[in-house]
C-alpha cells in the first residue's frame, strides 16, 4: 500500500500535526487579541491580497504549514502547499462596482485542490474496500429490516481514533480529568 510505505511514523506526524495547528490557533489568536478583531474581520485581512500586515503574512505561512504537516501525513510529500488570490467565485468585471472587494480567496490553485480531493476519493474507496473485506459491511445496502435480520449482531467498526490515531487522546483524557478534577 503506497499510504503505509511514504507515511512517516505515527508519532511523527501527530508532532508535526499538533505543533503546526498549536502554532496556527496560538498566533491567530494573539492577533485577535492584539488587534481587538473577531475571526471575520481576521479572516477577511487574510485573504486580501493588498494586505501586507507582517502578521497577517505570517499566520499564512504558519497555515501553509499546517497545510505542509497535513499533507505529510498522508505521505503526499509531492504536492505543494503554495496558495494563491484567486476570485472566490467569477464576476463579470464590467459590471462590478469599484466599491465592492472582489471575492478574493487565499487559497490552492485549482489543480491542487483538485488532486488532493481526487487523492482523499481514492483513499475513502480503498478503505471502504478493505472494510468490506474485513465484513463491516454487509451488502444489503437499502434494504428494510425485519424482525429475523434485525435480531442479528452485525460486526461493529473499530472507533476511528482506535485505527487510525491523529492525536495522543490518553494525554488529552488526562488533561480533561486534571481540569475538572475526576
């Protein structure tokens, strides 16, 4: 399986997923702070491509770095996480007020975005693939249940954080414990 061979280790990529999203939500919200905006206006700063704030180019480096610890944890070391201002949705130029912002978004060109949805499709199938092969599910997709075939156990599908673990839960569950003093 490609995934399992490119993939760094487990552990890994949760460091580098937790420290790319803690660096992301603690900056981000520093700058409300500092700045006394919500997350609108914080957002609608990013995404403007006149704004040249130092702050407002750095958390966008630190999303392209979630962007980059995401991507790697999949093993998808081959895409690139460069984003670009790009119209939102098409405007007819010539009738667009020159009041109104143009709907710009910062974000992965087209080809990006379209190969990392197509990548997430093909995962998903595989997945449900090998679900199917490990009889999680049935096959009788549709169908009504009646007393006989509701009294059947059907096999039940382990819990995602039991199968595929992003984040380390034990130390997040005693974190909770410590907080509400169970």
């Amino acid at each position: 399986m490609r995934r399992a061979a490119s993939r760094r280790g487990t552990w890994q990529a949760e460091a580098s997923l937790e420290a790319a999203g803690k660096a992301y939500y603690e900056f981000r919200a520093d700058l409300m702070i500092r700045n006394n905006e919500g997350l609108t206006k914080t957002y609608n700063r990013f995404h403007d491509p006149e704004e040249r704030d130092p702050d407002i180019l750095k958390l966008r480096d630190l999303h392209a770095a979630m962007d980059r610890a995401v991507l790697d944890a999949y093993g998808w070391t081959d895409i690139p996480t460069d984003c670009e201002f790009l119209l939102d949705y098409e405007i007819d130029e010539e009738t667009w007020s020159p009041r109104k912002k143009k709907p710009y978004r910062y974000r992965w060109p087209e080809d990006v975005h379209d190969e990392v949805l197509a990548r997430l499709l093909d995962l998903n199938q595989k997945r449900y693939q090998e679900e199917v092969l490990a009889g999680l599910h049935d096959g009788k997709k549709g169908q009504k249940k009646t007393a006989a075939n509701s009294k059947r156990k059907k096999p039940t599908a382990k819990p995602a954080s039991e199968s595929l673990p992003l984040f380390d839960l034990q130390e997040e569950t005693t974190r909770s414990s410590d907080e509400t003093g169970s």
